[in-house]
C-alpha cells in the first residue's frame, strides 16, 4: 500500500510542469496595469493600496471600512492617533464631510496628497460658495488643485 501511495505521488510531481512556475510568476509581474483602463471599484482599491503602503513607511496601520463610516473609506491607526480617511479621485471639497474629522487622500500626477477637509474649506472662496455645484450639489472639485491650497495640503513620499 505505501508502494503504491509512494509511486502514485512520484508520477503526481514527474507530471506537474513546476519549471513552469517560475516563468509564470516572472509574466505576473512583467507589466503593470494601465490605471486609466481601472473602473471606479478598481480604482478606488489601487487608490487605498497607494494610500496605505504609504502611510505604513510612518507607521500608519491601514483598515478597509465595508462601508463609509463617518464618510471615511478607511482608517489609518498609529498609537493612539486615528485618521479617518476619505480616497477621491482629485482635490475634492464636500458639504457632508464638514465636522467630522475627515481627511481626503488622492494622487494627482503620480504623488500622493493627504489634507484635513475643513482646513481645505476655510480656503473655499466665497464666490465659489455661490455656484450650482457648490449650491445644489453640495462638493466642488478641480481637475487640478489649486495652488492656494498647497498650504493645507501633504505630500507622502
């Protein structure tokens, strides 16, 4: 019985192409992913991987939320000292996120940026505030950020 079992594991590894292994795992990683071809779920978790590994070079321990707690999409741990953490696509500024502590993450131009969103707000012109966007939509956003807002912002390296 143990001859056969012996055999039967033999020809089970003589059969497996493991010298192929090696040249698959060297193709999974031969070209990275094109960003702009992501969708919105895609991206939103290439985003939250960027952002954590980042906040792990200082000492950020990131956790995933399933849903938006407190309009966070995660929160990044250090002792005692949490960050509730918001991911969008560019610099964005939101009426729901007012008084909660909220920090948005985004990359723009492959560098990631990290800001408290009420200190972005008090730099918010009051003629911005006047806009159906503003308005009736209750977030403005730009394409690219504003330089007066660079104050209030960090960039993670």
């Amino acid at each position: 019985m143990i001859k056969i079992l012996f055999i039967s594991i033999i020809t089970f590894f003589n059969i497996l192409p493991f010298n192929n292994i090696i040249n698959t795992s060297e193709q999974m990683f031969k070209n990275k992913i094109d960003y702009k071809s992501l969708n919105a779920k895609e991206k939103e978790n290439y985003n939250y991987h960027k952002v954590a590994s980042v906040l792990a070079d200082y000492g950020y321990d990131s956790m995933r939320l399933n849903n938006d707690w407190q309009g966070a999409d995660f929160i990044a741990v250090k002792a005692d000292e949490m960050l509730k953490i918001q991911l969008k696509g560019r610099f964005t500024l939101d009426k729901k996120y007012i008084g909660k502590g909220i920090f948005i993450a985004f990359i723009e131009n492959d560098t990631i940026k990290l800001y408290e969103h009420d200190k972005a707000l008090e730099l918010f012109p009051e003629s911005s505030k006047n806009t159906v966007s503003w308005k009736d939509k209750g977030q403005y956003s730009w394409l690219k950020t504003p330089e007066k807002y660079n104050t209030v912002i960090t960039v993670l390296k």
